[in-house]
C-alpha cells in the first residue's frame, strides 16, 4: 500500500517517506551551518542548548516552503531542473523570508541570521543531492501499486482517461482490465486480460495490489452472477477490492460525479458534522484574517490608490454570492474590470478578457484583488478555506445541468480552495462540472489538516499565476 490517510486526507508514502528524509536533512543542515559559523566569523556561535530548537523550526518552515511549491510533484512531471529551480524559490525566496519574519517575531535567539545564511546554503545542496539520489537509486516502477481493472467497458476507460495525466504522480501501475461478461469492450486490446478461473492464483502471479471494480452492468446474464466470492477470497488473501468511486476519491482527490450515488453520500465515512471543528476553523478564521489586516494593510492601501488612479470608478467592486446553505452574500473584491464591465449582465470571465484594467491585470495576478474578502471572513459569511462562491445568476444555471452542484454549499466558501490547487479556471459548465468534483472530495474529508495544506500549497498558485483570467 503507497498511501495513508492522514486525518480523512491520503497522503503518498513515497512523497512521505522523501519528506521525512528531508525534515532530517534540514535539521542537520542546521548543525552543519553552526559549526560554519564557529569556524567563519563574524557571526556569533549558537549554544547547544539553543540548537535544537532552531532546528526544529527551520526544518519545519522549509518543510512547508518546500510543499508550497509543489517540488515533489515537479520532480516527477516536469523534470530534475524544474525541481532544482522550485527548491531554489522555496528556499532561498520563501525561506529565507519566513526565517526572517520568525526572528522578528520571535527573537534572534531562536533564528540567528548565521544560522539563516549558512542553513539554507547547507540545505539547498544535500536536499538536491538527497532527491538525485532518490531518483536515481529508487526505481519508482516497484513503488507503484500494481492494479487491475475488473471491468473494460465506458467506466473502465473513463477512469483510464482520467488516469493518465496523473499517472507517474500517485504512485499507481495498471497492469490490465478484465471484461465481464457481456460487456461491450472499449479500452484498448493491450490491456485486455481473460477472466481467470483462479482469481488468487492470477492476483499472486501477476503481483496483484489492488482489485478495482469498474463494469458498466455488474449483474450478468446466462445465469452467471458477480464473482461475489472470489473477489473476498482475495481479500482474505491479503489483495483488497475498491469501488471505481472509491479510487477515484483516493488517488485523485476528486469524486466522480458520473459513479456518484446519492445513498453513497449518506452511508460513506465522510459529510460529517463537528461542532468543536466548526468552533476551531472560525476562530482560526479571525485569528488569521486579523493578522493579515495589521500586516497587509499598506498593500491594501496602494491598491486602492492605484485602482483609483487607473480608471474612472468605485476602488472597491462588490456582487452577491451564494454562501453556506444556499445563503446569499456581498464579497467584496478591489474593482479590476472597467466600470461598464457587464452592462449587458452577468458573464464569465474569459482569458485575456477585454474588460480587465491594466491595474487590474496585475492585482488579479497577485490575488491583491482578493485582499478586501478578509473582510467577508471576519463577518463570517467565508472562511480562509472552501469552494469558491459563485453568482445566483451562475447557480440556478449549473444546477439545472450538472447533478449534485447545490452540494458544494454544504461548506462555507472560501478565500482559497482544493479545486482552485487541481483545476484552473473555470469559465464554462463543463469547467464547473470538473471543479465541482474537487469541491465535493473537499467537502467530504474537510479538516484542519487540509486546510492547512491547501493554505501552503496555495502559495505555488500566488507566485507562479496559476489559475488567473
């Protein structure tokens, strides 16, 4: 098994593992910088009793830079540069910042500036040399889940299709589909496998991880009937069965609304309620967004003039949403289209839209546009977290065409979101039927260990201008 759930949220071991590693890693990084600074003055030597704790927290906060732009996953999709070049953003930029910020708030004591310069030199090169190694000694093809499909119909080769963008990052091989009977065969012949009379015995040969079950008609005809029996004979061989819904959830991080049953909804292990965490996030929600007001004010301010400057109208741009539990709200935005921008009602945004100001165009690029909902949070109509609020006008539209879409409301909206890390942006209903898979996988498995994972790997998103229209 290559992944563990971690609080309703599945983690990749070999990601794991790696960043585990890598923690250790920085840690000695740490060591190494004050024995540097011991033998290279002019800074100042760091007492052992002291060291610990500066190594904790600069592993820890390069940890998190490190996932906040997506390196691991670079690795893998981009190549061997693309991750040196992310690791050089993360470490040097991203790092040495919130070092920085540490010391200042903190103190110098915990985070001297020797430790800071020395650390994240020392660090910067063993973890490249640890992720060379990595790839070039570990062979990723015996880390990957072996899996077979029982079905090679529509459903087979949707969940193919939808695998295979992702298919080097989550750890999965499928080594063939196996039709049942009357079922019209659409993946390709290579993939075919002939049912097995023994189905233990092929499961043990072929090295077996996983049996996902994905027919399009899971009765049969001529009698036959679901081989119910030989599928638990696995199990209690150790080789376990999914559901296609259940795979798709798992690996990657969306549920398909197509497999989607409503009494799935009810009975799964998901869609719960928790008073104490409802309390925790909004809490945390103030904490945050208040922070973010006494630091971010004076960007706040220069947009404002800026946006003013620019073009004729309001500085803020405000329009109604739909919030929790279908609850319309006002968010609030800094104006960064033309005032007469929809004179002719409301319309999704377009890449390169015509409508947007040249100030606009770089405050959408740097979300400063987005810096005035920390108000919506504070009033409690958002959170930091959730599906994105979409326009009454949009939803009663989206809704009428795509099954389960008032289910996203079931959360509160947010300033950042797990469909806006897996998908770009959306104009168009096929595009809010893709999000809406994410949205809902969120909605499920919320907790505050996803939060805090989509709040770092939310910076990627900031930096790089992912998403933007």
């Amino acid at each position: 098994m290559s992944y563990i759930r971690l609080n309703k949220h599945y983690v990749h071991l070999p990601y794991l593992f790696l960043g585990l590693i890598e923690a250790v890693l920085l840690g000695i990084a740490v060591w190494v910088a004050n024995w540097i600074v011991g033998v290279y003055p002019p800074y100042e030597v760091t007492p052992v009793a002291s060291i610990w704790r500066s190594a904790i927290v600069f592993s820890l906060v390069l940890s998190c830079c490190t996932l906040s732009m997506g390196v691991y996953a670079a690795m893998v999709r981009e190549g061997f540069s693309s991750m040196v070049l992310r690791t050089l953003v993360s470490f040097f930029l991203l790092g040495s910042a919130a070092l920085f910020l540490v010391g200042l708030v903190f103190g110098r004591e915990l985070m001297p500036q020797g430790l800071v310069f020395w650390g994240v030199l020392v660090a910067t090169a063993s973890v490249i040399i640890a992720r060379w190694g990595f790839v070039k000694v570990v062979d990723t093809a015996q880390l990957k889940r072996r899996v077979v499909i029982y079905g090679a119909g529509v459903r087979a080769q949707k969940l193919l299709d939808d695998l295979a963008p992702s298919i080097d990052v989550i750890g999965v091989k499928i080594i063939g589909c196996i039709p049942s009977a009357d079922e019209s065969v659409v993946v390709p012949n290579e993939l075919i496998i002939r049912e097995p009379s023994d189905w233990v015995a092929f499961v043990k040969g072929a090295q077996v991880s996983e049996i996902v079950i994905a027919p399009d008609e899971r009765r049969r005809a001529a009698g036959n009937v679901f081989p119910l029996s030989q599928f638990l004979d696995c199990k209690l061989a150790g080789i376990p069965s999914s559901d296609a819904l259940g795979f798709y959830e798992r690996e990657l991080g969306k549920i398909d609304i197509g497999l989607l049953q409503p009494s799935w909804m009810l009975f799964s292990d998901g869609f719960k309620y928790s008073k104490r965490r409802l309390l925790a996030k909004r809490l945390f929600d103030i904490a945050l967004a208040s922070v973010f007001f006494l630091v971010l004010w004076p960007f706040m301010l220069l947009t404002a003039i800026a946006v003013r400057l620019d073009s004729p109208g309001p500085v803020l741009y405000h329009q109604i949403r739909v919030g929790f539990n279908g609850r319309h709200f006002r968010i609030y935005k800094f104006r960064s289209m033309r005032q007469d921008a929809e004179k002719n009602g409301a319309m999704w945004a377009q890449k390169n839209d015509a409508r947007v100001t040249r100030v606009g165009a770089f405050i959408r690029n740097t979300r400063l546009d987005e810096l005035p909902q920390l108000y919506n949070v504070l009033a409690g109509s958002m959170s930091f977290v959730g599906p994105r609020p979409e326009r009454p006008e949009f939803v009663a539209d989206l809704s009428r065409q795509i099954p389960f879409y008032e289910m996203r409301h079931k959360v509160k909206p947010g300033l950042m979101g797990w469909a806006q890390l897996k998908y770009p942006y959306g104009a168009s209903a096929e595009d809010a039927k893709n999000k809406l898979q994410y949205d809902l996988y969120y909605t499920k498995n919320h907790s505050f260990l996803m939060d805090m994972l989509i709040m770092i790997q939310t910076v990627e998103i900031i930096l790089l201008g992912k998403g933007v229209h």
